[in-house]
C-alpha cells in the first residue's frame, strides 16, 4: 500500500480554506475593499493642531486604499475627505502622589465621501482609534512610548475609516 504524502493534501486543504473564505465574502489582510475613491484630504482641528498625524493617516489611507498620486484635476472617483479631531489624550491611573502612570491616546474622524457622480451614502459615522502607553520615568522614554501609541491609535483609525467606508460604499 502505498502512504499518504502528506504536503499536497495540506497544500489543497490550505488552497480550500482560502477558496471558502474569500467566496464568502472575507475581506484578506492588505486587499483594497474600497473602489471609486480617488484621493484621500484629512483637514479640521486636529489636521491644524498636530499635521504630522494628519500627513501620516493620509499615507495609511493612501496605502490601504491602494490610491496613487492624485494629480490636481484627476476627479475620475470620490474624495475621502476626513475632519480629524484634535487628538485626546487623557489619565488612566494617576498614583496616591498625584503622578500619572497611565495614558490614553485616542484620535476620531469622521469620513465623508466627496463625489459629483456618484450618489448615495456619503456621511459616516464618526470613527476612533485608541492606545494607551506608560509613563515611565526617563522623559525620552516617556516621548517614545507616547509616539509609539500615537501611530497605534493612528492604525485603528485608518482601519476603521476603510472599514466604515467599505460597508457602506
């Protein structure tokens, strides 16, 4: 009798479950969900207060939309258009001494699409990105940490923002 190799049945046991999944509407990791949308501007009080957010949610966006270069007159698909909120952060566990240990970064958005085509759903509901970080006691550390959970919470936004926009578009 002979045996069993064992790599191409997990080779097409793999192939299957990727087949199922995608048939079923499972959205893979990197696959641009979105179509129509042309170009990504992030603006409001949170782009004036802090515009390094603001230039790198754009780039996220960007990349996770799979959006090139827009020139000025390219208004072939819709405009994401994002009103950033100014970014909050605020105390989670603050010591017997007063001193905060603690933090939360959060940052919300609320998308619009921007399109003279198209009609239908534009407004969307209003979407955050959340992180906390330690404040340790080195100030350099403390900045690192800070930045660290600023880009974490600027993930989940980006996420949400595709999210909230491919169910809805």
């Amino acid at each position: 009798m002979g045996t069993l190799n064992s790599r191409p049945v997990l080779f097409f046991a793999t192939l299957l479950l990727v087949a199922t999944l995608s048939a079923c509407g499972y959205r893979f990791p990197g696959e641009a969900p979105v179509s129509g949308i042309s170009g990504v501007q992030v603006g409001g009080a949170g782009s004036d207060s802090a515009p390094l957010l603001a230039r790198q949610l754009k780039r996220k966006l960007e990349r996770r939309l799979r959006l090139s270069a827009t020139q000025p007159g390219d208004t072939e698909g819709a405009i994401l258009h994002l009103n950033l909120e100014m970014p909050d952060q605020s105390v989670i566990v603050q010591e017997q001494s007063g001193r905060a240990d603690q933090y939360r970064v959060t940052l919300r958005a609320q998308p619009r699409l921007a399109s003279e085509k198209k009609s239908g759903k534009n407004h969307f509901p209003v979407v955050s990105g959340t992180a906390t970080f330690y404040d340790l006691s080195a100030g350099t550390t403390s900045r690192a940490a800070q930045i660290q959970a600023q880009s974490e919470a600027l993930d989940q936004l980006a996420d949400a923002v595709v999210a909230v926009v491919s169910e809805n578009n």
